[in-house]
C-alpha cells in the first residue's frame, strides 16, 4: 500500500475511533434533563446506558464470524452512517427516537469495535503500536471531552438534543473520508473481501484468546463501573458538587498517556508483564486511596492513578487482539470473542455495584469488590501476554 493510502486510511480509521464513545459517554451527563424531558423513569433511563453495552457483547460475535466475508471499507462506511443516524435519531424523534437512534449506535460501534483492530493489523503491520497508540487515544480523548462538556453544551444552549447529537457530527468529515478510500481500494482487495474466502469452520480457542477475552472482561468491568459510580462515590467525601465530575474528566485524560503508550511497548513481550502488574497495581492503589481518604489531594492522585490503569489495561488488550492471530479472518474472529466476553461482564459490573450499595447503605463493598478484581488483573494479564502453543484448543 502506497504511502498516502496509508496515511488516508489512518486518517479514516481516527476518525471512526472518534465516533465509538463520544455519542455513549456524552449521555450519563445529560440522563436527567432527558429524564425531565421524556418523562423517564430512573429505570428506563438507566436502560440508556446499558443498552449499548449489551449490544456490544451482543454484536461482537456475530460481528467477528461474518465480517471478514465483506469488504472492510464499505463495513466501515456503514457504521459511521449508522452512527451519525442514530445520533440524529436519538436527539429529536422523542421517546421511540431515543431508544431506535440508540440501538442504531450500539449496532455501529458493537461493529466497529471487533473490525477495526483487525483492520489495524492487517494495514499497519510494522506500525502497528503507533497506529494503536493514537486510535486508543482518540477514543479515550473524545469520550472525556464529551462526557466532560456535554452537561456544558447543554446549559448553554438550554436544551440536551444538541449537545446529544454533537458528537454524531464527526462523521461527517469521516464519511466522505472512507467513501473515498473505498474507491481507491483495488479490485483485488474487493474481490478478497467479498468472495466469502473464509471458512466456515471458526478458529479454535487457544488458552491464550481465554486468558485475553477474561483480561478484557476484567478490565471493562471496573472501567464502566468506575464511569458509573465514581462521581457518587465522590459526592460522599466532599460537599463541591462541581468535583465529581472534575475529577472524572481528570481520570479520562490522564488515561491518554498511557493509552498512546502501551501498544508500544506490549509489542515487546518481556515487557507484557510489568504492563499487567502496572494495570493491576495502578487500579489498587487508586480505589484504596479513594475509600480510605477524603483529602481533595489524595482523591486526585487515586483518579489519576486510575486513570492510568484505565488507559494501560485497555490498551493493552487491544494490543493482545491484533497480535493474536496470523489472518484478517482470525484476528476479527478473536476481536469478535475477547469484546463479547468483556462488554457482557461490563453491562453487569455497575449494576452489582448498585446492588451491593443498596444493600450495604456503603460505598466500601463496592470499591473492596473493584480493588479485588484488580488484583485479579494482574495475574489473568500475564497469562494473556504469554504466547501459547497453537494447538491448545478450546
């Protein structure tokens, strides 16, 4: 592939990175203006969130069968429209609006979330860190930005539908993008993706694909757990009401360091080690410094310090995924596997939380249940850096 096309399609692949979070993450901060706008109740507004979620581990599977059947351009293209309609959708056609532009979201991103690593891999071979060091900081960038500003956006102008849509409006710089990378595509890259070369028999699991699916599972649980909770959490140690949410948008940005980063350096296994035991120790010593202190200082530190872990475990799965198989067919099937194990336990991670907190009347459960599952992180993250013998099937 020639220079520029390279460079065209690293563009359209950033720009598509920029759409899979933003139109999610921009909603916790808008939930009771459309709660007060729809007349919600908090259970179905709470189906906002997880709908997405269930969605992903969902798609994810079916995503990684048939996907590689299909021309990965045109796949791409499908999804951003798919995106920037839901988010249309979702902000003006009311109630049935909200639910049908979400489904339409899940769906794109679900999509997106298994093609796109294998299509990094497949197209940045030798460049493959680098590549995966700015599209996991474009994620994490535009999900703190929106999360960060919505609320914002929407005081401002005084309605919540424009600041729901906003982030829907990157795909319309990304969708000329894409359209013409599918028409500089060569006949023989269109003829490969839509000939239905690959076999209908999937790749086996080895114990490696169980150790990184388990690592991703782990990971995004204390990530959508910590998006739900930690600004109630917060609200409990200090009587600031601006803080919580200060200090969210501190954790998301921080994780921008490391999420360009660690792709880096997982490409080198003796390093995949201290990766996990950073991930694991980061996320410990955050939620411990959060439970245990109430000092402004000391909360920042434990954000940040989750922050980190946040951006080093995510990265680094997503660095495991395009490196775990030889052919575009198995690193999608894998891509497909590793995100319907982790979104599946990310959609039950905050409601246990909840639950727990109902029961208890106290944060310390929950936060001593994360701290637990970071350990846990540690050790699962090692095996899933470890290569293992081909012909350990599942």
């Amino acid at each position: 592939m020639k220079d520029s096309k390279r460079l065209l399609l690293a563009v359209g692949v950033l720009l598509a990175a920029s759409l899979m979070r933003a139109p999610i993450s921009t909603i916790g901060p808008l939930t009771r203006q459309i709660q007060a706008s729809l007349g919600l109740s908090s259970g179905s507004a709470g189906l906002i969130t997880t709908i997405p979620l269930i969605l992903f581990a969902v798609i994810a599977p079916i995503a990684g069968k048939y996907l590689p059947r299909f021309h990965t351009p045109t796949v791409v293209l499908c999804c951003m429209i798919l995106v920037f309609s839901g988010s249309i959708i979702r902000s003006w056609l009311g109630l049935a609006g909200l639910y049908g532009g979400i489904l339409a979201i899940g769906m794109g991103v679900g999509t997106l979330n298994v093609l796109l690593p294998a299509l990094i891999r497949e197209n940045f071979k030798e460049r493959i860190g680098l590549i995966l060091g700015f599209y996991n900081s474009t994620l994490n960038l535009s999900s703190a930005l929106s999360s960060g500003f919505s609320a914002s956006i929407a005081a401002a102008i005084g309605s919540w539908q424009p600041a729901a849509a906003l982030w829907g409006f990157p795909a319309l710089i990304g969708i000329p993008i894409w359209l013409l990378i599918n028409r500089r595509s060569s006949a023989q890259e269109r003829s490969a993706g839509g000939q239905g070369e690959v076999s209908e028999e999937r790749p086996k699991l080895t114990r490696q694909s169980w150790m990184i699916a388990c690592f991703m599972g782990l990971q995004a649980m204390v990530y959508y757990c910590i998006l739900s909770w930690l600004p109630s959490i917060l609200a409990t140690k200090t009587n600031d009401p601006q803080l919580p949410g200060t200090l969210l948008l501190v954790m998301q940005f921080v994780s921008l360091i490391t999420c360009f980063i660690v792709p880096i350096l997982t490409q080198r296994e003796s390093l995949r080690k201290w990766i996990s035991i950073a991930a694991s120790s980061f996320y410990f010593i955050g939620l411990g410094l959060i439970l245990r202190f109430s000092a402004i200082p000391v909360l920042v530190i434990g954000c940040v310090l989750a922050g980190l872990s946040s951006g080093t475990s995510y990265s680094y799965t997503l660095t495991l995924i395009s490196m775990s198989g030889r052919t575009k067919a198995e690193i999608t099937w894998s891509s497909g596997f590793t995100h319907m194990v982790g979104y599946g336990l990310a959609a039950i991670g905050p409601l246990l939380l909840g639950v727990v907190f109902d029961l208890t009347k106290s944060w310390t459960g929950p936060i001593l249940i994360l701290m637990t599952i970071a350990i846990c992180l540690a050790f699962v993250g090692i095996q899933a850096g470890q290569k293992q013998p081909q012909a350990d099937a599942g």
